[in-house]
C-alpha cells in the first residue's frame, strides 16, 4: 500500500477528535460518540506536548498559535507547521490547559490526552469556522470510478456504485455507512469532515473493502475534498487522491472519480 499509511495514525486521531468534538470556546459545539478513554499519569514524562491542528474537515492550519493557558509555564506558545503539527517542552499536568487559535476559525481549549500507540501527551484541536456548516443528512447514491489511465484495472469492477446513508457524528463532521454490497466487517463506512461549505471524505484505515467474490475484494483508499456552496447539496462530483486496488492490482492515482447523489 502507499505511504499515505504512515500517517494514519495521526490521522485516525484527528478524525477521531473531530467526530468526538473538542472542549471549544464555540457555544454551539455538540456532544457525540466519545472514545473509551485511556488511563493517564500524573505528568508529562517525556517533557514535552506534542500535537496537531486542523479544522473540521481535517485540513492542515499552517501557522496556527498553540498557547499554554495556566500553570507554571503560562503564557509559553509555538506555531504549528504545515502539517499542523506542534510541540511544546515542559512537565503538564493533567489539569494544564492549552489553547489554539487561527484567523478565521473559533478558538479551542483543552487538557492533553494520552493514545495508545503513541508515547506522551498529545493534542488534537479541531477547530471550527465562523460560517455554519452544510448539512449533509440524507440517502444517496456513491459511486467510485478509478481513474482511466489505470489500465490494468478491469472495465467490469472499475466503477463501483454502493446506497448510502449519512448520517450526523456532531455538527462538523457524518457517518457514511454504505450497503448494496457485500463488505468486510467494518470496512463499510467512513467519515465526512465539515468546515463551512468545505467537506472532506476520508476513507483511508479503514479503506472501504468489498468482497467481490470468493478471494476477490476490491479495496477503494483515500480522500476527497471539495466546496459545495451553501445551496442544497445534489450531487457531488470529484476528483479522490488514493488507490483503487482489485485482486492485488493497486492503482495509485489523484484522479479517481467519486459521485454522491442524492437519493
């Protein structure tokens, strides 16, 4: 698989937060599903906060400003990246509060948090845009097509056409489950990011898996992002960076077609 798997753990952290919601500043953040949480210890034995900062449909906030709100080193900041990530040096407790701010987008504050897999403290803000976000709550029709230069991809699965229905996480972020196929246990759904007009697809581990016959399947891995105004959504069509895998041929393309509809 492609090196964009590297990232995933990051990644899935952020996508996790955004669905669960961060303790913003914003009075119209909602509560949804929340992770099992993880035992903590009392302080930082690493010396350092590390972390990331996207905003609700998990883009990357260059130059956003991660600040220390209490306790001894107060005051202390940094910028994140273009990756959005941060580090801070220092001992925190586990009553240390941080706050991120970028133009344009709402502030959030929160505690650090430990993941399994990952050593230290980590934040994961998600911060939200002024402009309220669509609303994508509905019944359609999605359809993958793998891009037309990946030859060795057959013409009778290259186009891959599943029901699907969205439904809300929080304000900011959907459940995509899909059905009209046979999939790999939890490989048939996947979430949708929103910030204002802005949505991002991201189904990328867990890919979407069909199991297309007996030790066939076909592996759909990746994301899309698109503005879609603040008109009602109909149908959406666009362009999804990621590989398109059947019976151990992989495609790797930025040009994969993705079309939602509208049932």
């Amino acid at each position: 698989m492609s090196q964009k798997r590297a990232l995933c753990v990051v990644l899935l952290v952020i996508v996790a937060s955004a669905c669960g919601g961060n303790d913003t500043t914003s009075p119209s953040s909602t509560t949804s599903p929340q992770p099992v949480a993880q035992p903590t210890p009392p302080s930082n034995p690493d010396g350092f906060v590390r972390g990331s900062v996207s905003d609700t449909a998990f883009r990357h906030l260059d130059g956003a400003r991660v600040e220390v709100v209490d306790g001894p080193l107060a005051g202390m900041s940094t910028t994140a990246d273009a990756n959005g990530s941060f580090s801070l040096s220092g001992t925190f407790d586990d009553a240390t509060r941080f706050r991120a701010t970028k133009d344009g987008h709402l502030a959030a504050t929160q505690v650090s948090r430990t993941f399994p897999n990952i050593s230290g403290r980590f934040l994961i803000f998600s911060l939200e845009v002024a402009a309220p976000p669509v609303n994508m709550a509905g019944d359609y029709t999605l359809t993958f097509i793998a891009d037309s230069a990946c030859a060795a991809i057959p013409d009778d699965v290259r186009t891959r056409t599943y029901v699907a229905t969205i439904t809300p996480w929080s304000s900011t972020s959907f459940n995509v489950a899909l059905s009209g196929a046979s999939f790999l246990p939890s490989h048939d759904s996947f979430p949708i990011g929103v910030a204002g007009d802005y949505l991002t697809f991201w189904f990328a581990d867990p890919a979407i898996v069909e199991q297309f016959a007996a030790n066939t399947q076909i592996e759909l891995y990746g994301s899309a992002g698109v503005s879609v105004g603040t008109s009602g959504v109909s149908t959406i069509a666009v362009a999804w960076d990621g590989e398109f895998e059947y019976s151990q041929t992989e495609c790797e393309s930025k040009n994969h077609q993705l079309i939602l509809t509208r049932r």
